[in-house]
C-alpha cells in the first residue's frame, strides 16, 4: 500500500478523468486506508471477493466489476453495484437486464472492447460491437444504461503498440457516441503500466492496481 503513490497519480489525473483503485487480491484494510483518503471508487474482479467487501464496508464506496462475470452470478451483485465493465457478451448484459428488471435497477455498464494482440482477452470486436449496438435485442434493454466502451491494450513493451490499441479504443467509442445520449460518457482504459499513454489517448477512467496496493498474492 503506497499512498504517496496514490496522491501522484490523482495530481496527474486531468479533469474529468477518474481513478477505480483496483483491489482485487488486497484485504480489506489497504481499502479502509484510501477510503480514509477519501477514495470512493473501487473495483474487483471476482464476485465472492466483491460481495464480502460490500457487505463489511462504507455503503457510500462505489464498486466497479471488472473481471469476467458468469450470468449465473449476476444477480449477486446488481443490487448494488455502480458500473459493470466488463460486459463481454449479449448474453451477460440480457442477463444483467433482466436481474436488473426484476428489483427495479438500471445497471450503468460498460461493454468490453477487444483490440489486443493477445487471443485470450475476451471482448467484443469492433463489427460485433456495432452489429449488436443497431439490434432489436438491444433497444429492449430497459434497465441496462450503456455508459461507454472498456478495453486493455496488448501486454507489451513496445508503447507504440499501446497507444495504437487505445487510440483504437477511442475512435471505437468516439463513433458509437451518436447513437447514444450523453450519459455514453466513458472509456475506461489505462491500468499501472500504461495508464499515462491511456489519458494520452482519450480515457476517462483509469484502473490502478498494483502501483498503488503493491503486488498482488494470488
Ligand atoms: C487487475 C486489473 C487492473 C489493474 O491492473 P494493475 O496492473 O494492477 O494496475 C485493471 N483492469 C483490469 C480489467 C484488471 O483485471
């Protein structure tokens, strides 16, 4: 835990980006910690983990999901989460609609964008993105409230690379924005390593873990 770390990073945000400190892996203390700072926004990428943290915390912090979620864990969390990232299929986000539906919710959320090298990171990609976006299906999602695009960029050393993929992201959800009101506000991407070329590029959301809780134990 590096709160000197922490003030840094929130000193080099511009205006209008936001900081999810990412806690996954990290006990609840280093959370109390920020939250002392006044840090609100955090986020978590396994449900179990996210649930026992909600329920022993300050109700006033915001979550963020940020990993994979299975559908048949959805309705763990929609009652109280604030945005779900990482939507990476049709199926998940009707999911979501209809857990949301059911307890009366709109669920903010981010559809997730794949543009890495990497074959493993799932996502949608750019066609099915804009396929799904014009579908029926998805103008009956009442209780989904789409906010913006989440990406990763390629796990590599090479920064040009990098902002290759967020420059990408950004053109992506520059050009689904008129098909949106103006709550299509956010493009979440940078994490430790590249969150300086993901502001660069456009990014209204950074996902900070390790550079400011230290290394994760897995
Ligand atoms: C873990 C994780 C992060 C944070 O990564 P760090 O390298 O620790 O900053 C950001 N985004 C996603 C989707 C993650 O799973």
């Amino acid at each position: 835990m590096n709160k000197e770390v922490y003030f840094k990073i929130l000193k080099e945000l511009p205006e209008g980006v936001k900081l999810a400190a990412v806690s996954k892996f990290h006990p609840m203390e280093s959370i109390e910690i920020l939250y002392a700072e006044g840090q609100r926004l955090f986020a978590e990428s396994r449900v179990q983990e996210l649930m026992q943290k909600y329920e022993a915390l300050p109700k006033d912090i915001e979550w963020h999901m940020i990993g994979h979620l299975q559908t048949n864990k959805v309705k763990y969390i929609v009652p109280f989460i604030s945005m779900i990232e990482s939507v990476d299929s049709a199926r998940l986000l009707l999911k979501i609609n209809e857990e949301a539906e059911k307890i009366g919710r709109i669920v903010d959320c981010l559809l997730e964008v794949h543009v890495a090298q990497e074959e493993t990171k799932t996502g949608w990609n750019e066609e099915e993105l804009f396929s799904y976006i014009q579908s029926t299906e998805f103008a009956s999602l009442k209780n989904i409230r789409l906010r913006g695009i989440m990406g990763m960029a390629s796990n590599t050393d090479d920064v040009e690379r990098i902002k290759e993929d967020f420059r990408k992201l950004s053109r992506i959800k520059s050009s689904l924005e008129n098909c949106f009101d103006s709550s299509f506000d956010t493009l979440s991407m940078g994490m430790s390593q590249d969150y300086r070329e993901a502001i660069e590029e456009g990014s209204t959301l950074v996902r900070i873990g390790s550079m400011i809780f230290g290394e994760r134990h897995y």
